[in-house]
C-alpha cells in the first residue's frame, strides 16, 4: 500500500540543517497496525507529514496505492489527502467556534456533500463512539478523551485507508488514553491502516509491527511472528 | 464545497470575534455612507444649480465686453471697447432675435420719504422683464427710450416695495435712487432667491440713467433671447458679425445657454465626484481595517488553517475562505452605511426641503458594489497568505 524509496527531508534549524528524515526505505501493507518510537527530535512527525502528504520530500520517491504521490501537485496532494488519509494529532486540532457535530462533519464539508448526507453520517459515526450525547457540545465542554474521539471521528467519518495518528494519548491520562487507542485498535481492525507515533513504550508495543527512529533514520523494524 | 457552507464558516468566525468584527464593519459603513451622502448632495446640487439656471429658458446669448481667451471671463484686451447701449439695440434687428437686455448692475441707497434701503439696481431695458421671465405684479415694467434720455422710472422689486411702502401704494411714488427722483411705475411678482442672491431686493431703472448713475461708459452685459427656428450656434455667429461690424475687431465674448449649462454642469460634475472621492479617502481607511483584521485572523487561525489542510482542504478553499469572510465584513458594512446614510438624507429632507436630493436605488447598488469589491481588494492579501501557509508549520503553531 505504501512505499518509500530513499526519502530525505531536511530542515533549516538557525544556522544548521537539520536531517529529519535520512534516506529512509519503508514499506506497509495495507491493514497494518504501526507504531513509531524514538526520541523526541528524531523525526517521528516528519515521517508522519510525508506519509500524510502534509510535507514533501527532498528526495526520494513515494508511492501510495500505486500512484506516484511524490510527484503530485498541491491541489493534487489535497485531494489525495481527503479520499484516502485520516489525521489525528496529539492536540486534538478542533475548531473551539465549531460543535463537536460540525468538527466532525468538516471533510464532508470540503468535498460538498449534502447536509442531509452528512448528518446521517455523523449520527451513525457519534453514536458508535458513544458521543451521541455531545453532538451539539463545543470542543471546550468535553474532556479530553472525549476531544480526542470526536477528532477521531473527523479523521474516519470519509472511510480512509490510512489513519495516521501523532501521540493520540499524548495529553490525555493513562484512563482515557487506554479507551482512545482501542478505539484505533478497533478501526485498525476494520482494516484501516494505522500508523502511530508514540514516546510510550508500553503504547508502542501493543502494535504488531514496531518501528525505531533515530536521527532520521529508521534503525529498527520489528514484527510479530504471527501478523 | 457548498457556498452555503463557506457562509455558514464564514458566520461562525465573524460570530466568534464580534467586537472585533464589529468595529471593522463600521470603519466600512463610515466609508459607504460618506460616499454615498456626498454624492447624493452633489448631484443634488448639480441639479439644484441647472434648475435655477433654466428657469430663464434656454435659447438666451449672452454678450460680455471684452475677448475671453480661454472661456470663462479672461483678461481684457486693451483695444476693448465699451459695450454701447446703442450695440444692444442694434441687435433687435436681427433675424429671430426675440428680446434684448442691455445689464448694468450696482447698488445703492433707495429713499423713500425718510425710509431708506440699500439694494442692487439694475439698469436694464423694456425687454427684460419677459426675457427673464420675471413677472409685473402691478403697473409696468421700464420702457425704452428709443433715442432720447429715459424718463426717472423705477420698477421694485418685491422685497424693496415690502421694507419701503410697507402695505402702503407705491404706484405713482416718488422715491430717491442714487440721490436722483425717480417715479414709481411698477412692482415685480415675488421671485425668491437664486443660488443665494434674492431676486426680491432690486430696483430697475432705464439702463442709460444706471450708466450715468454708476459714471460707466459701457454695458457690463447685453443678453439676447431668439425665437424657435434657428441653432444657437446660428444666432451667436449672427450676434458676432453684427457686432464686429459695429466694433470693428472681436473686442466682446459670447456664451450661449447651451454652452453655459454644458460647462456648469461638467464642472458641479467633476466637484460631485471630487468630493465623492472625499469621501473615497474614509472607504480607503476602511479597507485598511479589513486587511489589518483579516491579516490578524490569519495569523491567529494558522493552526485552523493547518488543520483544514490536513483534512484536505485545497489552498482555494482555504483561499475563498478567508476572501469570503473579508467581502462579508465589508459587505454588512456596505449595507449599514447604506442605511445609515438612507436615514440622514431622509432627515436633511426634513429640514430642508428644497434641496433636490433623491436616492436612486442605481446609486445604492453601486455603493453596495463598491463595498463588495472593497472586501474582495482588502482580502486578497490576506487569503492568499492564509492560502500559501506551509500546512506542517501551521499545525505546529499551538
Ligand atoms: N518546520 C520545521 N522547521 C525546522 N526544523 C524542523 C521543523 N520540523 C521539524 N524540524 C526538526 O526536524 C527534526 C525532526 O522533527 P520531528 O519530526 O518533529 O521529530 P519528532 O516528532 O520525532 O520529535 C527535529 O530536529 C526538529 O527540530
Ligand atoms: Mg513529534
């Protein structure tokens, strides 16, 4: 499903670059469940962005689904985003102005479904969350786990094949941090592809495929014997 | 995405920041309404202004002493000889020419027993009357004297008769003109005012008794009014050939009525939107609150931005966004400072209801236009900014 050949990201930092991502060689199948580790700074996000079409690359080449997106354009990348890739951020990203209904419904937005469509879809996606209850709720009224599963839903309501998630329990506690991963869990094994950064050990190891970074370079890649 | 949706979008953040929004979208409704009061109160006075002026007719010539060089009153040659009273009736004779009025104008003191007034006082001739389309309200109006000296006549004006005579007959008084006596032989019909100067206060008194009165060799104008049948320009050229021929050289200038009313309208034309563009200026402020408020929002909603991207946002999207919300602001803007303006010139009528403004919905239309493309001009940097936002650096500005 995913292939990176030798992709290469550097960043400016003041004076000196900054090799986020060193050649990096990568390939996932579609339905895996991935989890990244390695220090803060090694390049965990930018390899997120790259694989989310968020950043592009210096060099190297990316393919996903067999279409070359490394050679796309903005508006190109834009609409490859929308049908096949799902983000959850560690901040959640919500719109406070906006109810957790409407944040939901904002892909649905962007590509011009009906409103009566769109309702129906994010009734079905509240209640299997169990946020029906929240529906009209600004961000700002919920808990954490609970801002955390309506951008969940936000990143799923187009049925993406990738999920891409950076530090999902991050700043939430080990309680609700436990419901948001089985809550990825459980999509992953509806056969989304998830990839997920995450500093926690314990976390990263309830994948069944584990990478290590460093540097910017993958220096491990770890599988279970009976994926 | 639906236009519905970029609205709704669009509502909720001006919703969000209300003051904010607020105090923008009246920096636009400042800028809208002095645009359009002012002008509204320009073209009002240009027809104001063309009104008056044709109220006289519109086949007059006007003659004046001395060569316009570049229109209007130029410098005088020094050949220039003086307009005679004897040129203006020269000019009766000529084909289609209808009434002649030799002007001589001052002022001075008007006696009447021991009441005493000062007014301006026209010399003129029998025609005048009728060329000007004043009316006798009781006796006569001058007569010519057709060779020899006039006799002392005066006609008052309206006003004059009321301050001097009171409720009292004036016919057939005696009254002091400039010192002279002068026999009362007719009263106007009240005139009011024109652009200010009051056609009520004015005595008339035979134009060869003012230039003595006044010590003046010539006429300061000699206005000439011609029948249907003929082209200004046909009649001015006649007027000229007759008094070259008197003169002997060009040594007097001429305007016709349609040449009058052409020039004055372009000009009240270019103060209509010289002052419109006065109040331009303001609209410009207000757009420069659009774009400071748009830039700050941008600014404050990268992370929004961000997002929006990486949910699959296109830059147009975000593009039109951030236009939209900017055309919304102004546009709101554009109708409160419609309204507003609606309400004071609907007040200044009140007061004043004379003046001839009128609102068109035309003009409101525009001014609604305006304000829209205000917005857009004022949100294209700022959209384009928020569109060109690299989508990794905006998510991490939390
Ligand atoms: N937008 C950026 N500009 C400059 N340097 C960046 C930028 N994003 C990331 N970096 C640098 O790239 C390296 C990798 O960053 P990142 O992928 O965020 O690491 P991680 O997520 O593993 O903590 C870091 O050294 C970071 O400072
Ligand atoms: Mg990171």
């Amino acid at each position: 499903m995913i292939r990176l050949q030798q992709l290469c990201k550097c960043y400016q930092l003041g004076d000196e670059p900054v090799q986020a991502l060193d050649h990096v060689d990568l390939e996932i199948g579609a339905g895996e469940y991935l989890s990244v580790m390695g220090p803060s700074g090694s390049g965990k996000s930018t390899l997120l962005n790259m694989l989310g079409l968020l950043d592009t690359p210096d060099s190297g080449r990316y393919w996903l689904d067999d279409i070359e997106v490394s050679a796309l354009g903005e508006e190109a990348r834009a609409a490859e985003r929308s049908r096949r890739i799902g983000f959850v951020f560690q901040a959640y990203h919500l719109i406070e102005r906006l109810s957790a209904r409407e944040n939901i419904e904002l892909p649905l937005v962007l590509t011009g479904n009906a409103p009566d469509e769109r309702r129906a879809r994010v009734d079905e996606l509240l209640q299997r969350l169990g946020l029906d209850r929240h529906a009209d709720h600004l961000p700002n009224q919920l808990s954490g786990g609970q801002r955390q599963r309506v951008a969940i839903a936000r990143a799923v309501i187009r049925k993406p094949a990738l999920l891409l998630a950076d530090e999902p329990t991050g700043n939430l506690d080990s309680h609700s941090g436990q419901g948001v991963i089985e809550l990825l869990e459980e999509l992953n094994g509806e056969g989304i592809t998830l990839v997920m950064v995450t500093h926690d050990p314990a976390m990263g190891k309830r994948a069944r495929r584990r990478l290590w970074m460093q540097d910017g370079k993958l220096i491990k890649d770890e599988q279970d014997a009976h994926a | 995405m639906r236009s519905t949706d970029y609205l709704r979008l669009t509502l909720t953040s001006l919703k969000s920041s209300r003051l904010r929004a607020s105090l923008t979208i009246l920096g636009i409704a400042i800028g809208i309404c002095a645009v359009v009061l002012l002008t509204t109160l320009g073209e009002g006075l240009r027809l104001y202004v063309l009104e008056n002026f044709s109220q006289f007719g519109s086949r007059i010539i006007a003659i004046n002493p001395g060569k316009s060089q570049t229109g209007g009153t130029g410098g005088l040659l020094a050949s220039t000889r003086p307009l005679l009273v004897e040129d203006a009736w020269s000019l009766r004779q000529l084909p289609y020419a209808e009434y002649v009025v030799p002007v001589v104008q001052g002022s001075g003191a008007i006696e009447f027993g021991r009441r005493v007034r000062y007014t301006d006082i026209i010399g003129t001739g029998g025609d005048m009357a009728a060329a000007w389309r004043f009316d006798v309200a009781r006796g006569r109006f001058l007569a010519d004297s057709r060779g020899g000296y006039p006799q002392p006549w005066a006609v008052l004006g309206h006003k004059v008769k009321q301050e001097l005579f009171a409720e009292q007959n004036a016919l057939g008084q005696f009254i002091r003109v400039g010192g002279e006596r002068y026999r009362v032989v007719g009263i106007m019909a009240e005139k009011g005012q024109m652009l200010g100067f009051d056609l009520d206060d004015i005595v008339y008194i035979p134009v060869e008794r003012a230039l003595s009165l006044f010590n003046r060799s010539g006429l300061m104008e000699i206005d000439v009014t011609y029948r249907a049948g003929t082209t200004a320009e046909a009649m001015a050229e006649r007027v000229r050939q007759r008094l070259i021929a008197r003169h002997g050289v060009e040594d007097f200038s001429l305007i016709t009525q349609d040449e009058m009313m052409r020039s004055l309208d372009r000009i009240l034309a270019i103060l209509t939107v010289a002052i419109g563009g006065l109040g331009g200026i303001s609209l410009v402020v207000g757009a420069i609150g659009i774009i400071t408020i748009m830039v700050t929002t941008v600014h404050e909603r990268r992370a929004e931005i961000g997002l929006l991207r990486a949910i699959g946002a296109t830059q147009r999207q975000i593009m039109w966004l951030f236009l939209g919300e900017a055309v919304l602001l102004a546009l709101i803007g554009g109708v409160v400072g419609i309204l507003f303006s609606g309400l004071t010139l609907g007040l200044l009528t009140l007061a004043m209801p004379t003046l001839p403004i009128q609102l068109s919905s035309f003009y409101l239309l525009l001014a609604l236009l305006l304000s829209a493309l205000v917005g857009l001009i004022s949100g294209v940097l700022p959209a384009r900014r928020a569109a060109g936002l690299n989508p990794v650096l905006a998510l991490q500005s939390e």
